[in-house]
C-alpha cells in the first residue's frame, strides 16, 4: 500500500511540474514584444534623426530617411503595422532604450559589447569602419592618426556616442569639440570651425558626394571595422528572432542591397 502511494504521488508531482512548465512557455509566449506590437497596430522606432545616410530628418519635408528608415519601414510591413517615429539623442540612446520608451532603436547603431552588455542587439548589417571628414584643401595634411593627435588639429564630435568614445580613446592631445548635433558638424567643417570630424565610412561617403567642399582621404583605411544592429530591451527572444530572420531575408533576398545603392553608394 505504502509503494502504491509513492508511485501515486510521483505521477502527481510529474503532472504539476509538466502542467507548470506549459503554463510558463505559454505566458513567456504571450508577453514577447511581437504579440504586443501586432495588437497594437503600429511600432515604435526610436532614431536620432541626425545620421545621414542611415536615418535622418529632412527638414524640408519632415520626414525621416535614410537605409534604416526605409529598413525599418519594411519591418512594420512584415508585421503588418505602421511605423512611429520615437525621436531620441546618441547621449540618451541607451537610457531611452532600457526605459522602453520604444520597442527598436534603427539609426545606424553600431553594434559594441558594452551595448550588449545592457541590451539586445541583431545579427550585424553594413560593415564599416571609422574614418575621418575634412575639408578638401586639407586633404594631403591627415594620413594617419598621429597627424589627428595634436593640440592644433580641432576634432568635432557628436555626444555620447562611439564618435566621442574613439576620438577620446585615440586622440587626447587634439583640441576635442562635442556639438550636440552630429548632422551640422559636416557643414561646420566645411566652414573652418572644426578642422576633423570623426565619423564613419558610411556618412563620410554621403557628406562628401553631397559638399564639394569636403574630403574624406582615409575613407579606404578605415581605423576600426565594424557593423550595424537593431537595438531594443533584453530578455525577448522571440521578438529579436523574428528581427533576425527579417534581417536574413532582406539580405537574401536583395532588399538591402538595392537600399545601399541608394542611400548610401
């Protein structure tokens, strides 16, 4: 009798174990950021507005563009659900993120473990590099960093983000400038108010096919190498699965390409 009891009670703890698991797998499902978003009817995406050629916003029309724009865009179509626009700044990117104040971030993120460290980032897109903006007659005069490194070169920065961390980082003898908008330090350069700013292979390329006045001479030595990501909340695998797999499918299927060669070669 005793035995018949035991055996009872370990089909009935197996039960419960088996009955709580399901119940657990079925909640976690149920509060992935994807059903939310799809309930919802729209998605938030937080941008900076001020990165050309990846999200940026045009003040003629008010409207943002961009390859991440446009990549984004694409994402709600998948979904089923509109975009809207969370606008934030590279200083409060990560604070804004944690705090949810959108369910992505696409704005040309570059893709760092200390990001990852706090949050979730996709798969890799757009390789690039670190690089350097200056104006055209200054062309012959920054070959390598030592020629960046000197009180008298003033490197401009936008705040918060990898610009400041890799100027910081490599240059602290230059006369370092942080202006709050990443977008105008092309222009201000151009203008003699900075002599460098630290930017990437991807905007360099943009900023000098759009102002004749500027020169991006290290733009096929990049300093650093890295790639993009899609930036949210930890803890929702299933919501960055389905970011992934979009990713996977608009490379395999040619739709980033053809985004490249518009906004960005």
């Amino acid at each position: 009798m005793c035995k018949a009891w035991k055996i009872l009670l370990q089909v009935v703890l197996f039960v419960v174990v088996v009955g709580i698991c399901n119940t657990g797998v079925r909640a976690y499902a149920a509060d992935s950021k994807l059903d939310e978003i799809v309930a919802r009817g729209y998605i938030m995406v937080g941008t900076t507005g001020d990165y050309k050629p990846m999200s940026y916003l045009n003040k003629d029309t008010g409207k943002y563009e961009g390859f991440d724009t446009a990549a984004a865009e694409l994402l709600a179509q998948s979904l089923g659900v509109q975009v809207q626009w969370v606008p934030t700044t590279w200083k409060t990117l990560t604070a804004d993120t944690l705090a949810g104040k959108f369910d992505i971030a696409m704005c040309g993120i570059t893709r760092t473990f200390a990001r990852a460290k706090q949050m979730s980032m996709s798969n890799g897109y757009l390789v690039f590099g670190k690089t350097i903006l200056c104006r055209k007659t200054d062309t012959k005069k920054f070959n390598s960093l030592a020629d960046l490194n000197k009180k008298s070169v003033r490197v401009m920065v936008n705040p918060g983000g990898t610009n400041e961390k890799f100027a910081k980082e490599n240059l602290p003898q230059c006369t370092l400038i942080v202006h709050a908008q990443n977008a105008e330090i092309p222009g201000l350069v151009a203008a003699g108010k900075a002599d460098v700013m630290i930017t990437e292979t991807m905007e360099a390329r943009r900023y000098v096919r759009d102002n004749n006045k500027l020169s991006a001479p290290l733009i096929n030595s990049p300093f650093t190498k890295n790639d993009f990501g899609i930036l949210m909340q930890r803890g929702d695998q299933i919501f960055l699965n389905y970011v992934n797999m979009f990713m996977e499918e608009k490379t395999f299927d040619g739709t980033f390409e053809k985004l490249e060669t518009e906004y960005i070669k």
